[in-house]
C-alpha cells in the first residue's frame, strides 16, 4: 500500500511554490487564503518538516521544500500527461454513418442532439453517400442485404399533403389544376402517386400534369411553397406537419413498398458503438410505427 499524503494538500503545494504567495495560490486554486494555509499545515505534519519560511518580506522554500517540489512537479506532469492521452484518444473515435439525403435532414439531424447523449465520446460524421470507411448505413430500399446484417427500421407512410393555404379548395379541384409533385429514384419515378390514387379510388390521370424532383426535401420544400400537391412519406413531415408549413389532405394513407434499412458490415456488428447507434435508431423508429396517423 502507498503511504502518500492528501493529494489536495501536495496540489496546494505546489500552486503555492509555483506562485510564492499563498493569496494568489488561493485565487488560482479558486479558495481561500485560510484554505491554502491549513492544507499546506497538514502537509508539513505529514512529512515532519517544514516547506516555507515566513517573514515579513513573504514566503521562500526550505531545504525541504525545495528538494520536495521537482519531485512533486514531475508527478503532476506525468499525470497531466496520462490525461490528455486518455481524452485525446476519446476525441479521435469516430462513428461514420451514410444517411440517406431527405433522411438525413428531416428526421436524423432533428434527433441528432439526442444520439450525442448516447454517444458522448464518440465524433459522429454523417454522410449521404456510403464509403469505405462507414461504420453503417441507413438505406432507402424495398429489401434486405444478403452480405451484412440488415434489418427494416420504418416503412414509409405516404399521405397527400400541400401548402395549408389550399385546404379551401375542394381536393378534385386541386388534384384537376395543380402539378404532381414527383419523386425520382435511379432516374425512375416511385410509384408513389399512383399507388396512393389506386387506393383513394382516384383516377391516375391526376397524376399526369407533373413536376419531377430528385430528392424527397425538394418535392416537400415545392409543396410547402404550394407550387403542387405531393404524396410523401409522412414520417419525414413531423415537424413540417406540427409548425403549419404542411398540411394533410386526406386521411389516405399507403404503407411500403419501400422503406429505410440500417445494413451493417460483418467486421463491424460487435463494434459498441455501432451496438449503441443501433439501439438507439431502433428504439426512435419504433416511436415512428406506432405514432397516430
């Protein structure tokens, strides 16, 4: 067992050496003068010598002190040094994730400050695009990956929505004078207006006089601005719904067939931090499957 005296009394030591002054030790130490005293009291107890002498001109080193203070100084460097290893180190570990581009701004950056108190020591570098280096990868899809884990998080739930302005029209008016805002996926448009007006018992040919968008956002944003109607899933509206910048047009709703897959590599299934991103997308997507239409 080590036979070591207070920790705090050797750091006031040496506060007080490095400053010569016991009143600017107290303010560097964010205590108060009688504090540094009694510490520094207790030390000189504990080794049976004294480490300043004092007089009216101020305080010096003794012998003892002065043989005591490199010493001392050497081990507060050594484990000044341990520490910032150990936090550098916990800064430089990284967590990569692909996101898909509307995914990644409608819904995964909302939560993102959440993830971070699950993740506290972990450096998150979000991509849209999957590379090399991606711990996982959240994927738009209609189905699983056969060379890695991959499970189905959230299935989209298409509704027809528009700028809140409209809602005075009656819905076969808008659908007859105001463009489809479609949606592209490898170059192709989803199917997501003709599934949704198969199901409303609509005629297709609503669908016809359109505006295509590569991206999910774009086709929102357009709405919003009313520049269209659009059929868009409403997990990825949450916020745009609640503020009023959105508004739902009919209770219709149609679910798949696509959805979003969190796929992860073989050689990164037993990395905790993947473990900790998991349970915690899995947990904030079941919230979406069961939340009211």
């Amino acid at each position: 067992m080590r036979r070591l005296p207070s920790l705090i009394a050797l750091r006031f030591f040496e506060e007080t050496a490095r400053h010569m002054s016991f009143n600017r030790a107290a303010t560097a130490l964010c205590v108060t003068q009688g504090a540094v005293s009694r510490q520094i009291k207790l030390l000189e107890e504990s080794i049976g010598a004294k480490l300043f002498e004092r007089d009216h001109k101020g305080i010096r080193l003794t012998q003892a002190g002065s043989q005591f203070l490199p010493c001392l100084s050497d081990a507060f460097d050594m484990i000044e040094r341990g520490f910032r290893q150990l936090t550098v180190a916990k800064v430089r570990r990284r967590l990569v994730v692909a996101v898909p581009p509307t995914f990644a701004t409608q819904w995964f950056s909302l939560r993102l400050g959440a993830l971070a108190v699950e993740l506290p020591d972990v450096e998150l570098s979000i991509r849209t695009e999957p590379s090399a280096d991606c711990h996982c990868h959240i994927r738009f899809a209609r189905h699983a990956l056969a060379d890695a884990h991959s499970e189905l998080l959230t299935m989209e739930r298409h509704v027809l929505v528009g700028a809140p302005r409209l809602l005075a029209q009656p819905l076969d008016t808008l659908l007859d004078s105001m463009p489809a805002l479609h949606v592209l996926h490898n170059d192709a448009r989803l199917e997501l207006w003709p599934n949704w007006l198969a199901k409303a018992g609509l005629p297709a040919r609503y669908a016809d006089n359109g505006i295509e968008f590569s991206t999910l956002e774009q086709a929102i944003r357009a709405a919003s601005k009313g520049a269209g109607l659009a059929i868009v899933d409403r997990n990825m509206i949450v916020e745009e719904l609640a503020d009023g910048e959105l508004a739902q047009f009919s209770d219709i709703e149609v679910t798949g067939p696509y959805g979003y897959w969190l796929d992860i590599a073989q050689r990164n299934i037993a990395v905790e931090d993947v473990q900790t991103l998991a349970r915690w997308i899995r947990k904030e997507t079941l919230k979406l499957d069961s939340a009211p239409v």
